[in-house]
C-alpha cells in the first residue's frame, strides 16, 4: 500500500477505535449504571436503556441520509461526511454532564443526546469505502471491525477497572466522552480528501 493509504487506513482505524470505545462503554454498562447509581429499578432500567439504543440506531441512516442529500446540493463531499462524524461525535460528551447532574431523568436525556453519535455510522462506512482500494476492501473492512473490536474488548474492561477504583463511573463516562470527541481529529489530520465516488453520468 502506498503511504497515503496507509495513512488513510490508520486515520479510519483510530476514528472507529474511539467510536467504538464509547459506544461499548454503553452497551456494557449503562444498565447497571441505572440501577446501581441512579437507583431504578430492574424494569425501568430496561426500559431506559432500550431508549439511547433506540435513538443510537434510528439515527444511523438519517446521518448518511444527511450527508447524501447535502452533497447532492453541491456541498463539498469531504467536508460534509467529515463534519458529520465531528458534530456526532461532539454529542457524546453529553456522557460527562450525564455522570454528574442530580436528577436521574436529566441523566437518560443527557445519555440519549450522547446516543446521536449513531449519525456518523453511515459516514464512517463511506469514508472507509471511499479510501480503500478496490482490490483490497475487504482487508480494509476487515481490520477496521478488528480494531473496532478491540476498542469493544478494552471499554468494558477499562470501565470497570475505573469504577473499583474510584467507586465512581464519573472517571470511566470522561474517559470514554473524550475519546470520541477526540477521535474525530484522526478523520481531519490523518484521512486525507476522500476521492470523488461519483462520475459524470450525462444520463444519470
């Protein structure tokens, strides 16, 4: 592989490690973060936690359809995905104040605002897709869920390592908000400009 595509492809993997950092940290502990901090019960935190997940996969497909309908207005491509995942991954630092505030309703809104980090799923794929070579994405896709992986092993072992630690899940929340928002840094310092996916297509 060329050093642009190399770049491209570390760039990608660091972004998706984040993402996935994250968003496992949800998965994985955000219903006994119900129970066991904010005193639901077994019902209610089940309930609850189905809404971020909820809001998490609805959001996917309205985050791609975003950035196709902007591009088809002529907005510039690579910007317009990329910015996408930044203003997505911003709302994860909704995880911090979410660990903080007293009431326990402010938490689950401010968890569900922290799940609209699903509008740069479609993006990211895109972004993956468009930087690949031809010839060897399946590689690229292979090791980006790799690394996504990896991010979905250590966030649940990091978090709960930070909780005995501290008898707290304020530390595990920042840790895991600071590092999507930091990740989407990685798309505009490491991945370069995406190539142009669409060819002129007088009939089209």
């Amino acid at each position: 592989m060329s050093a642009a595509r190399d770049r491209n492809l570390l760039g990608i993997c660091l972004g998706f490690f984040c993402f996935d950092y994250y968003w496992y940290l949800l998965v994985t502990w955000l219903p006994d973060y119900l129970v066991t901090v904010r005193h639901l019960t077994m019902m209610k935190a089940g309930i609850y936690a189905s809404l971020p997940y909820l809001v998490f996969g609805v959001s996917e497909p309205i985050g791609g359809w975003i950035a196709d309908f902007l591009i088809r207005l002529g907005w510039d491509e690579t910007r317009t995905r990329k910015g996408i995942v930044t203003v997505a991954f911003l709302t994860g630092l909704c995880l911090i104040p979410a660990a903080r505030v007293a009431s326990a309703n402010d938490a689950i809104l401010l968890v569900i605002g922290g799940s609209l980090v699903g509008l740069s799923t479609g993006n990211l794929l895109v972004i993956l897709q468009s930087c690949s070579p031809p010839e060897e994405i399946g590689l690229w896709t292979g090791l980006y869920n790799f690394v996504g992986n990896v991010a979905g092993i250590l966030a649940p072992l990091v978090t709960g390592f930070l909780i005995k630690a501290t008898g707290s899940y304020t530390p595990a929340f920042v840790l895991a908000a600071v590092a999507i928002a930091a990740g989407q840094f990685s798309f505009w310092l490491i991945v370069g400009p995406l190539p142009s996916q669409r060819k002129s297509n007088p009939g089209g």
